[in-house]
C-alpha cells in the first residue's frame, strides 16, 4: 500500500472564526482530509491572545498556535513558527493561504525542502506601510512556490505582483455542495419584515467594513427608491461600521426600506438567500478577489448585482448572463442597476436560471477538492 499524502494547511485563523478565507480552509481541511490516501493536519493562529492548543474539530487534527493577539490584521505568534518547523518536517505538502506575512516568515525559517503550494486569495490592499517590510518575504514565497492556487483568471490579471508568476499558476475554483443549500426548509424569512408585501427584496451579507461597499449600497438605494420603485433593502452581517450605517439610512430617509439583520445563524443566513430577489455585493477595492457569497445566491437562482473589480468578482457571476456588473463605487450605476432588475421579473428569472446552471457546472465543490488535491500533489496543469 502506497504512503499517504500528508499534507499541512496553513492559515492565519479558523472555525467558528468568520471569513471567506477561514470557510474554505475548513472546507479543505474536512474534505481532503475525508478522501482515500490523505492525511491532513492543519496549523493556524489563536484569535486574540492565548496559548497553544490542539483541539478535533469535526474530525480536523487542528491546532491553534499561541498568540500574543493581531496587528495589521496579522496574528503575532513566535509559537506559530516553532510549530510550523516541526509540523513541516512531517508533510510531504505545505498548502499557505495568503495574505498571511507570519507563515512566509516561518516557512523562510523552517528549511522545509518538501512540496508548497500557496493559495493566493487577494493581494494585501490596505496595509501600504506592510508591504514596504512584507514585500521581500512575499517574493521569497512566491519564488519557492512549486505552484500558486487562484480561483479566477481575474486573480492573475488584476494581481500587482502574481504576472511574473504566471507560470506557477493553476486554477482552482472556490466551491460549495450544492445539496447543503438546496435541502434547507424555505421559509419567507425577508418577506415577513417587508413594510410592502410586494416589495422588491434585495439583500447583502458581509461583514459591514470599508472594502465591502455598504455606505456605496445605501447611496445607491436612497437613489433607487426615488423611482418608485417598490423594493426594501435587507443587510446581514456585523462589523464596525454598523452604527454608521445605520445613520446614513436615517438621514437619507430611507431606514423604514433598510434592514439591519446583525448576524445571522447558517440556516437563517440560506432561508435569506432563497428568499431575496436580487443578490448585490457592491464591494470597492480589489480586496474582495471571489466573493462566495455570490454562488450561495447562485445557487437558489437568484440574479447578482457585482462590481468590475479587478479581481475575480466579475468572473464569478457574468455580466449580462447572471447578473449585472457595475463600476465599483459609483452609487448611481448601482442604483440604475437595482431598479432595472428590480422592474423586470422575466430578467431576474432568466438570469437567476442561468445562475443556478453556472454553479451547478463550475463551482461544485466535489469537482474542485478533486482539482486541489491535483495541484497538492503536483499532477495538474494550469
């Protein structure tokens, strides 16, 4: 019997913490972990301060480095790179997922000789003063890389640094299961807080900070509701701005069409998805490179409303096929893109069809564990 693949998934956080990011190592770290001939184990940071901890979690040989707590939206561990030197030396694959500056320090550090792949989910966008330190220690990774995961081609072409690394790139979707949406119990979950039961439901989820688009969102629907349009706007998620935005729909004069949700259990979270009628993500800079918020509405047949990011958002839902795409931070575009989905039940069904088809063909999860595992192990081509 041939040795199992053992394989390290590195990541700065992981479940219950929340984030696209944080999803899809759980995803992989269950689901490769569950497949015929795989060992996986997998090394990320406390959340805040605390020591080191090795916990099973759904089956997950997971442990959780000691932390002296998060600068710059990176966790500070020297437990980390002590428990990566040692975790290393027993995988035949590293698997990175970045940004993360803490794990290309500790793999500089480790004289790990074995196989690594980094999955390059965003640039680091905000941080500018980092990056004059980070700069040199994300080209050393990218250089000792044997292969670079991204979900899109757009991840390539809208990357400041990923061009010279072309080469090294393969492309693996972000996925979800299909039946874990559609077998939930529908409810209507938004309908019943509708002020107007034939309102129009659009709906957001994200966490409510600056690169997500909200203050954008709410410009865009005190312009979209002076049409006349009948449509109310429902908003999930927490985060620091929530205060702020809750005083922009007051002093637009839009609060009775805005619904702030807070956080939302998963169950409920799906009940909203299912329920809406136009699904929007109107994030600003390039810091949202996927947004898989997108197929979860996808996958209830919902049309999307995105922005032209340079990044992989528009490959995602497709302009004119799934949805609409409209200029990042231009409250306007949004707005005339609103009330045109909004007034046109026959373009929402055929998009939210054609949504649904997308998913089901491109971004089922099975089909894109199976590509990873591929690039893991060094058998796929780009």
């Amino acid at each position: 019997m041939s040795r199992k693949l053992r394989i390290l998934e590195v990541n700065k956080a992981y479940y219950p913490h929340t984030g696209g990011i944080e999803t899809l190592v759980k995803q992989y770290s269950e689901e490769l972990g569950a497949m015929d001939g795989v060992e996986v184990k997998t090394l990320v940071c406390r959340d805040g301060r605390g020591l080191t901890v090795r916990e099973n979690v759904n089956g997950v040989d997971l442990t959780r480095a000691g932390s002296f707590g998060t600068y710059f939206s990176c966790p500070v561990s020297l437990s980390f790179v002590r428990l990566f030197r040692k975790m290393a030396q027993n995988a035949d694959v590293v698997h990175i997922h970045v940004p993360f500056p803490l794990a290309d320090f500790a793999l500089m550090l480790s004289g790990f000789r074995g196989r690594v792949v980094v999955s390059w989910h965003s640039d680091i966008v905000k941080q500018k003063k980092l990056m004059l330190v980070y700069k040199p220690f994300m080209r050393y990774l990218l250089k000792r890389a044997d292969a670079v995961a991204v979900a899109t081609e757009g991840h390539i072409k809208g990357s400041d640094y990923l061009p010279g690394f072309a080469e090294k790139c393969r492309i693996v979707p972000y996925g979800i299961t299909p039946a874990e949406y559609l077998s939930i119990e529908r409810v209507p979950f938004l309908t019943g807080k509708c002020t107007d039961s034939e309102s129009v439901k659009v709906f957001f989820t994200g966490r409510l900070v600056y690169y997500k688009g909200v203050e954008v969102l709410l410009k865009a629907f005190r312009y979209a509701t002076e049409s006349r349009q009948k449509i109310e706007l429902f908003i999930a998620g927490t985060g620091e701005l929530r205060e702020k935005l809750e005083a922009m729909a007051e002093r637009f004069g839009i609060s009775e069409k805005v619904h702030f949700l807070g956080f939302l259990p998963d169950e409920q979270l799906k009940q909203a998805y299912a329920d809406c009628d136009i699904f929007v993500l109107p994030s600003v800079v390039k810091s949202e490179a996927f947004g898989i918020v997108q197929l979860e509405a996808m996958i209830y047949g919902k049309p999307v409303i995105n922005t032209a990011l340079p990044s992989g958002v528009p490959y995602v839902s497709i302009h004119g096929e799934t949805g609409l795409t409209v200029a990042p931070d231009d409250p306007k575009a949004l707005a005339k893109a609103v009330i045109r989905l909004a007034s046109d039940r026959d373009m929402r069904e055929r998009f939210g069809n054609a949504a649904k088809e997308r998913v089901m063909e491109h971004f089922c999860e099975e089909a894109v564990i199976r590509r990873l595992y591929e690039v893991l192990k060094g058998g796929a081509e780009i």
